[in-house]
C-alpha cells in the first residue's frame, strides 16, 4: 500500500529511486554480519618430562558455567548408587596449573567441574559432599594428586567452590564414585610417585639409587609447576602388584610415597 501511494504523487522517476532505495535498505538490514572481537585462546605450555603430550582445545567457560563435555560427563541419575565410597581431607588447586596439560591430556581449567585423584581411572565421576556443610558436587577426575599424605581429592576452584573447601583449603569429604569408564579392581597401568623434595640433589640421587635397585625400571626425576622436585617409578609394563610392591620398600628422608595410576 505504501508504494502504491507513492507512485500515485511522485513523478514516475522519483518514485523508481525510492523503490530501489527502499529494496537496498531492507536488504542491508537482513544480511549485515555485526564485527565480534573474539579473543585467542588460552595458550598451552610446554608439557612437563611426566605429562601426556596430548591434549584437545580448551574453552574456558563463563563463570559459573561448565564446558559442553563437562555437562556431558556429569548427566548422573540422581538415584544412581555409589560404586564405592571413600571418606577423607579434600584440597584444591589452581593458578600455578591452570592452562597446563593434566594427567589425562587436556588443558587443565580451574574453572571447570574436575579434580585429581590418585587411584580412580581418568573419566571417573565421583561426588564430593563436605560432612560438615552437606555441600556438594558432582565433579570428572582428569588429574592425578593429590600428592599429601591424608588428603584422597584435590578439587578445582570451581568445584572447591560448590563444596565450600576453597576458603577453608582443607575440608573433610566424602567421595562417592559414581561411574567410571573401566572396572576399579582389575588393569589399569601403575606407577610410584615420590616426593616432594625441597632441592633438585636429593631427588636426583634417589633417582639414581632406584635406577640401580631396579634396573628393569624406567626412574625419572622432574621439577613441578611450584618449584618442587619428584621423583616417578614406572616398572615393567606398569604392572600394579610390581609398583605396589616398590611403594611399601621404599624408603625417603623427604616427602611421601605415593601408589598411582597412570591411566
């Protein structure tokens, strides 16, 4: 009705120039992309002598948001039952190993619902819950730690968040493992973890010492993201009856000995 009009009281030319204007008009409102900046990503670090080499992109989250496979992994029927239960100290860890590769090869994100464990297989989702607070979390185990004696979950700030341990550091949980990619009590790949050492000497000689105790053993030594020095016994075919055995005769003046699973 509006161009009707217009060619009834504007001359003929007039009227083909506000058509065609009105036709470009209406065309530029429908199709014009709008400019988004959009930042690089986050960038990976090198990975240390003792990570995977590894690891998919990384987006990190909005706050208070999760990554896509996060949701993924934590869809758990709330009546699912508990494959096992375990009670003791979660901690949670962050900044210095933000942005570098877990042990499962991905980009580590404090903002996103993981933690570390020391035996559960990569992919297990466990619940933590705070037994003084009855807060909770559903969260995926991508890391192993954490490596203090006392201590069964190392959470990540977001999750330390949901189970009120972030400002208290150290909280009492109790952890229920409630799916797990592959059985809990048969395979896996086994390996003894020892330290922390203050200094690189200490950890260099031990290395050397279980290098000539068992020669059938690949002994490494390496520095962590927060200065310290470990020390990391993998026996042949990272059989888990053979790396038990390392971790209860073996000794060390510093740190502790730790029995995990590499897979």
């Amino acid at each position: 009705m509006l161009l009707t009009n217009l060619h009834w009281h504007l001359p003929r030319v007039q009227a083909l120039i506000v058509v065609s204007l009105l036709a470009f008009l209406s065309t530029a409102c429908g199709h014009k992309q709008q400019q988004v900046s959009v930042p690089p990503p986050p960038p990976i670090a090198e990975p240390s002598a003792n990570l995977p080499t590894t690891a998919r992109p990384e987006t990190k989250p909005k706050a208070g948001e999760e990554n896509d496979e996060d949701k993924e992994a934590l869809k758990i029927p709330l009546n699912t039952k508990p494959l096992a239960v375990e009670t003791g100290l979660a901690s949670w860890y962050g900044a210095p190993y933000h942005n570098r590769r877990g042990s499962n090869g991905e980009v580590y994100n404090m903002h996103a619902m993981t933690a570390a464990h020391l035996t559960l297989p990569l992919g297990s989702v466990v619940r933590v819950t705070n037994v003084k607070t009855g807060a909770s979390a559903i969260v995926r185990i991508t890391d192993r730690g954490p490596f203090v004696e006392g201590r069964i979950i190392d959470l990540s700030l977001a999750a330390a968040k949901k189970v009120e341990v972030w400002k208290a550091g150290v909280a009492p949980v109790r952890l229920e493992v409630l799916n797990t990619p592959v059985p809990l009590d048969s395979g896996g790949r086994w390996a003894v973890q020892i330290g922390p050492f203050d200094k690189e000497s200490p950890a260099r000689k031990l290395e050397q010492h279980l290098s000539r105790r068992y020669q059938s053993a690949k002994v490494l030594s390496f520095d962590s993201p927060t200065g310290d020095w470990w020390v990391r016994v993998r026996v042949q075919q990272d059989d888990r009856k053979r790396a038990k055995e390392v971790a209860q005769t073996t000794q060390t003046e510093q740190g502790a000995i730790f029995l995990v699973r590499l897979d």
